[in-house]
C-alpha cells in the first residue's frame, strides 16, 4: 500500500494506491465517513466491472448502499445528468451524514463531486477513479463541474473528497485509448515540475503503453504527489498560486472541446494538442528552446496521442473567441500557461491576439 497525503487542515485527506483496494473500500470508507448511508455513482462501461465487487465490501462495513448507473462519455456532464444524481440521492434517503461515491473515470468524478458539493449544500463524498487520467489527475485536489454546451467545466464548485482510493490493477482492462489519454496528464507533471517524470516516460513509454505493472504504480504515484503537493499549498487556484500551472495545455484543450461538442476527443487528446500548442506559444515568446518543444511533441506523439488538429475541426476564426470562455479569463484578458523549460512552467497574460491566432494556424494540419 502507498498512500500520498493531501494536506489541508480540516479537509486534508489521504490518496491511497493499492491493487485490488475496491475490496477493502468499505472498510476504509468507513474510517472517513459518519453515516453508512452511500449512493455510488458509475457509468454502464464501469459499473459491471467493478460495482459488484464494491457492493459486497460496503455491505461487509455496514453501509446501506443504492447504485447510480449512468451513460458513459463527456456528455453525461451536464446539469440535466446531475439532476437525476439528485433523484436518486432523495431516493436513497441520503442525508447530512451520507455520502456519495465516484466509481470511473474523471467524468463520473467531476459530475459526482459537484452532486455532493451542493445536495443539502453539501455532503461527503469519495474518489475510487479507473481510468490513468483520473488517477493522476481529476480525481485529486477537489475541482468538481459539469459542463456547459458552450464551455468546458463552466458550472462548479470545490469540494474535496474525503479518501481517494486508487486500483491501479484495474488498468488491466482499460481501453488503450483512455491509457493513452491519461498519459498526457502525465506527461504534463512533467512539464511543469518534475523533469525527472517527463525522462521516466520518455524511456519507459513502451512498457507504459503495454500497461507494465511497476511502471505505471511510478508515474501514479509520483503524479499523485506531485498534485498532492500542488493542491495543498494552493487549494482554490488564486491569483499567483502556483496550482494553475496544473492547466498547462487546457486552455487550448477546453476550447477544442467546446468547438468539437465534447465529442470529437478524449479530454487527454485535446490536453495533447493543446500542450503541442502551449510548446509552440512558449517558443514564439522566447521562453522555450525549439529543441525541447520538439522533445515534447515526440514524447506525445510516441504516446501514441494527436500532436495536431484534424482538418476537419473548426478553424481558428471559430476557436479563438471560444478560448475566452475559459474559467483562466480574468477581466477579459487570456491567460496561459507555458514552458520555460522541462519541469519549470509559469502563468503569462496580455498575449498578443495574432500570436495566439498564429499558434492555433501552427496546430493544424500542414
């Protein structure tokens, strides 16, 4: 067992990375939670796989537990969506001391953690993430929304879970697209904080991408920490908090999301372009050496992720204003996150419109 501390006072609360941790999750659950009434929230893929082995260990620790099973994708992040979430929390007889649980990747997640952030204004919940993404990412630091059908994770709250329980042996059975798509994740730590991550995967990638056992427990915990670090030092993203580097790539990503209706990419797709895009703008303004830029592409690429956009997605007169619809914007003014080399990022605002327009033209296809 590996455990990583999220440490925030009176909502600070552990990660713990086991395999096989969903049989003892009700025990564990048990020891964070005052009530033993729960409603676990899945999807239809998730559910079959891993939702009976979670019943039998809730029951074992007591709790009167219902199942929530919902359709997977990014569109199940919606308010409409959420609403059912609600239904079935009245009819479990949910209360204050009740809590939900998130039994999927990071859509279930974010979806479940705002449910649980405003029923009764606000009740426990819990992170038992399965896919590589949200792992290392989403389920981690508290950030819970839906989206808006013109804005990425533009409806939200914060509101950290109270254990976040990681399998990593349920990767086993993860479509090597979502494998894939974690990995930009991954690949972003690296980026921004840890060099030494970015060199891990870049020399491991094939036994990564074969779903290597010791390989991926390494980057999950070390992605873990590194956000774990992040987040406690600065929970709600303030202005020159150092957790909006964790958005290194997004801004792009959101916005080719939004123009592509949550539907044309996976979120670590998009977050691979956009990261292609954040190296390009950081060399134009001269922070970035060309050299490393192109380390980051070929490491995305050998990921086997999207470097650039389809010619098919919309172009950049249709991208630009939609990247001011990103939660970054401050006093209408675009902030993004670049590179001034491996394992070092930092916040820039007041670019100019035709270098950001120039970047979008950069990012697709020749």
């Amino acid at each position: 067992m590996r455990k990583v501390h999220v440490s925030l006072n009176e909502r600070s609360y552990d990660i713990v990375i086991e395999n096989n941790i969903i049989a003892e999750a009700g025990k564990l659950i048990s020891e964070t939670i005052k009530g033993r009434r729960c409603l676990v929230v899945t999807d239809r893929n998730t559910g079959p796989k891993y939702g009976p082995r979670l019943a039998k260990s809730l029951q074992a620790a007591g709790f009167d537990g219902s199942l929530a099973e919902l359709p997977p994708g990014e569109v199940t992040k919606a308010l409409k969506v959420t609403e059912f979430v609600y239904d079935r929390c009245l009819d479990a007889a949910l209360d204050r001391d009740s809590c939900l649980i998130a039994l999927g990747g990071g859509v279930i997640g974010d979806l479940t953690g705002f449910a649980a952030a405003t029923f009764y204004r606000g009740i426990s919940f819990v992170q038992i993430p399965t896919t590589l993404l949200a792992m290392v990412d989403a389920a981690i630091g508290g950030k819970t929304g839906v989206d808006h059908p013109r804005a990425k994770n533009a409806i939200g709250a914060f509101h950290q879970p109270k254990i976040v329980l990681i399998d990593p042996s349920s990767l086993v059975t993860l479509p090597d697209r979502e494998l894939k798509a974690g990995l930009a994740e991954v690949i972003k730590y690296g980026v921004i904080d840890d060099v030494a991550l970015f060199d891990f995967v870049e020399k491991n990638i094939q036994p990564l991408l074969a779903k290597d056992a010791d390989a991926l427990a390494h980057i999950i915990e070390r992605s873990a920490s590194i956000k774990a670090r992040i987040v406690s030092e600065d929970e709600y993203e303030l202005a020159g908090g150092p957790r909006a580097l964790l958005n290194f790539g997004h801004t792009f990503a959101h916005a080719i999301e939004a123009a592509t209706n949550y539907q044309g990419y996976l979120h670590g797709e998009a977050v691979a372009i956009g990261m292609a895009m954040a190296a390009e703008l950081s060399v134009q303004m001269q922070l970035l050496s060309r050299a490393e830029r192109d380390r980051l592409i070929a490491l995305i690429a050998a990921a086997g992720l999207p470097t650039k956009l389809r010619a098919s997605d919309p172009d950049t007169a249709a991208l630009y204003p939609i990247l001011f619809k990103d939660k970054k914007v401050a006093s209408g003014k675009l902030r993004f996150i670049v590179a001034e080399k491996m394992g070092k990022a930092k916040v820039v605002t007041d670019v100019a419109e035709k270098m950001v327009k120039d970047v979008l033209e950069w990012g697709r296809p020749a």
